[in-house]
C-alpha cells in the first residue's frame, strides 16, 4: 500500500508492506513485541529511510519513507514521517495478514462487486 500524506510542508509518500514468514519454532501468540530495525539510506531516495518490524509470530511490516522528488528536475521530496512515526506506524500489532471476519462480512455487504484491476 502506498499513501501520500501532506503535513503543510508538501505532499511525501509512505510505502507499506505487510508479510509472514515461518515463525521460529513454535508459532507464538501474537501478543509479543516486535523487534524494529531502521536503516538510513541518503544516497538512495527509494529508500531514504526504511522500518521493519518483525513479531515473533513471523509477521513482517515494512514501512518505506522515500524522498525522490514527484519530476526528476525537481528537488528531493521531504519525507512523510519521522523515525519515530515509521516506527509507531510499523510496530503498530494491529497490522496483520489476515483480516477479522466481521470487517470482511461487512467489506462484502458494502461492496459487492469490487472493481479488479489487471
């Protein structure tokens, strides 16, 4: 998924990425705290700043603040988020790849014949 978000200083994107992974031993309750890394990248405005956070139960979020510019003769782009913002955002145990079946329940009421593209 990908949003831009635009806090009065300009529009910058935020880029996440929700995956699982086989759990390391025993697959563990959901519950634990995830381990967060970030990695700087000032050369590379792909990937300007990057945060993972990987649960115990193999589950991965991704959150990417680039900072390449809308045109290529435009200046960089100022990143959407804080270090500190990426990484409530990425640790945040509401993120998940599954979804509660009442928010499906209701996405299908809703929405019956969603639009699919490709």
């Amino acid at each position: 998924m990908q949003v831009y978000l635009d806090d009065g200083a300009g529009p910058g994107l935020v880029r996440v990425e929700v995956d699982k992974t086989e759990p390391k031993g025993a697959e563990p309750p959901r519950g634990a705290t995830a381990s967060v890394t970030i990695t700087h990248m000032p050369d590379n405005c792909r990937g300007s700043m990057v945060v993972d956070a990987t649960w115990p139960d193999g589950t991965v979020v991704q959150v990417e603040v680039p900072t390449c510019p809308d045109r290529p003769e435009l200046p960089p782009a100022p990143p959407a988020l804080t270090a500190e913002e990426a990484v409530r955002v990425a640790a945040d145990p509401r993120w998940g790849v599954t979804m509660d079946r009442g928010l499906v329940a209701v996405g299908a009421r809703e929405f019956p014949d969603p639009p699919v593209f490709g």
